[in-house]
C-alpha cells in the first residue's frame, strides 16, 4: 500500500490545502481525494507540480507500507 503524505508536507511548509490546489492547478476536491488516500492514481506531471510547490521530494509525500503494517 501506498501512504499519502501531503498533510505533513503541507504543515511544514504552513500552507493550506486550498493554497496548494491553487498552486498546482487541480480542484479541491481532488486534492482532497489525494490527501486522503482515496484516490487509485497520480499523474506524474501532478506529483511533479505538488513537488515544486512543496520543495520537496516524491519520497517525501508518498511512502510504501507493506501489507503486514497495514492492518495495524
């Protein structure tokens, strides 16, 4: 499984999630089906954007859990 990691990213960087969404050029909405681990997939050029906004690294916002740690 993958984890989304946006709201630690986000609170580093003490912006919102609206600003974000702006920043990137997707809706609210599905920002939010991103951040809150609903959704089935990421357009490269998406995470690329979130990246820059963010000044981060992918690693930074996506993280792999092995099925073992993901019941607990």
């Amino acid at each position: 499984m993958i984890q989304i990691n946006i709201d630690v990213m986000l609170a580093k960087q003490k912006m919102s999630v609206t600003e974000l969404a702006n920043r990137v050029g997707i809706t609210l909405a599905n920002l939010s089906i991103l951040k809150n681990g609903r959704a089935k997939a990421i357009k490269l050029e998406t995470l690329d954007k979130i990246c820059a906004a963010l000044d981060c690294q992918p690693g930074d916002i996506l993280t792999f859990l092995p099925e073992s740690e993901e019941s607990e």
